[in-house]
C-alpha cells in the first residue's frame, strides 16, 4: 500500500471532515455512520454496496474507520 504525505493543513483540514461524519463523536466511523456518508454524497447506496466500500476503508478489520494523522498521532 502506498503511503500519502500530508502536510499539517490538509491533516487539519481533513481531521475536520472525519469529525464530520463521526455523527456520535467516539473517534470512529462506524459501518451506520459510513452509509449516511455514502447516502449523503451519492445518494441511494445499498447497504451491499455500503458494506464492499466499508470493508475496503476499515483497514484494521475491526469494525470502525479510524482516523490516523500524522506520525505518532491519531
């Protein structure tokens, strides 16, 4: 998996849209988070659909989207 540099403005910046979508604000997305996201920018998503793409996103395999910043930082 190729590794993506940000500088500190596009972590804050996209900190910003992570807390966003945390609708219940613990610090990660949950699969009935990530499809009101999904709904939201594409209208219509099938839970199917929302479960392939969540599956993808949820890089730990333990049920959540975790925000991960910069180095050393979460």
């Amino acid at each position: 998996m190729a590794t993506l540099k940000l500088n500190e403005i596009e972590i804050t910046a996209s900190r910003k849209i992570f807390d966003a979508c945390d609708l219940n604000g613990d610090g990660f997305i949950d699969q009935e988070e990530f499809h009101a996201l999904l709904n939201v920018l594409d209208g219509d998503v099938s839970r199917a659909e929302c479960q392939l793409d969540f599956e993808i996103a949820d890089t730990a395999g333990d049920g959540f989207i975790e925000f991960i910043g910069a180095p050393g930082r979460s």
